[in-house]
C-alpha cells in the first residue's frame, strides 16, 4: 500500500473500531430518541454509520438510485449493526487496497477513486461527531478515546 492507502486504512479503522464502542454503549429504551428534533433518532443514525462506506463506495461505482434505494431498504436490527460495520469495512478496505473505477454518480457528481475514499472517511467521522453528541444530550458517561 502507499502512504496515501495506509494512512487511510488506519484512520478510516479508528472510526470504524470507536463508532462500534458508541453502539455498545446505546440502551435499548434510546434506540427511538430523537435528541435533536425533527434528526434522525439514535438508530437511524447507528444504521447510516453501520452502512455507509459501502454506500458510498457503491454509488461511487455506478450505482443507481434504485439500487441504493434498495440496499438502503435492508433491515439492520440493532443487534447486527456492530456486524453490519465490519462488512462495510471490510468493502471499504477491498476497494482501497485493489482499487476501483468511478463513475458519474446517479445524480451527477464526479471524482476519482481517491476522492470517494476520502469522501467516505469523512462522512463517517461526521456521523461518528452525530452519534456522540445525541449520546452526551442523552446523559451517557463516555470514556472511548475518539482519536488514536
Ligand atoms: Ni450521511
């Protein structure tokens, strides 16, 4: 790997291993709170978190809107979301060390195959921020390092 590819392995898995510690710590009587009204409630944001880089790494290939439609469609119980994220990790580190072809998004935006690895990181760290503050509003007592 290049510095660029193992700069993002090890960033892109602390985000993954400490979004994963957030989700442990969710009561279940939390899952339905919406902290923020009219946000997302606490699990439609731990479902986003558990499922986007393959998301974004999909629509990135091509995907279509129906067939995001589709894979977003997907249940993801709260109990298969910690397994949820290690199969989006594992398609995010796929592409990352074989490589991948962009193409225009389904709604017109292009990039490389840099860019949208790029893009995914950052989109999860932003939900990751998401998820941590709903679990401060909600009074949770948290000792997870969130930077390494
Ligand atoms: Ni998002």
């Amino acid at each position: 790997m290049t510095d660029w590819q193992q700069a993002l392995d090890r960033h892109v898995g602390v985000g993954v291993r400490t979004t994963q510690a957030l989700i442990q710590l969710i009561q279940p009587e939390d899952w339905n709170k919406r902290p923020i009204p009219g946000k997302r409630s606490v699990y439609e944001v731990a479902v986003h978190l558990t499922v986007l880089l393959e998301a974004d790494l999909r629509i990135a290939t091509g995907a279509t809107a129906e067939e995001m439609a589709q894979f977003y469609a997907v249940p993801v119980p709260p109990g298969q979301l910690i397994d949820r994220l290690d199969q989006s990790w594992r398609y995010y580190q796929d592409r990352l060390t074989t490589g991948f072809s962009t193409e225009t998004t389904y709604w017109g935006v292009a990039d490389g195959s840099t860019g949208w690895l790029m893009e995914a990181a950052v989109h999860l760290y932003h939900h990751r921020s998401q998820l941590f503050d709903y679990l401060n509003l909600l009074g949770y007592e948290m000792d997870v390092i969130l930077f390494e």
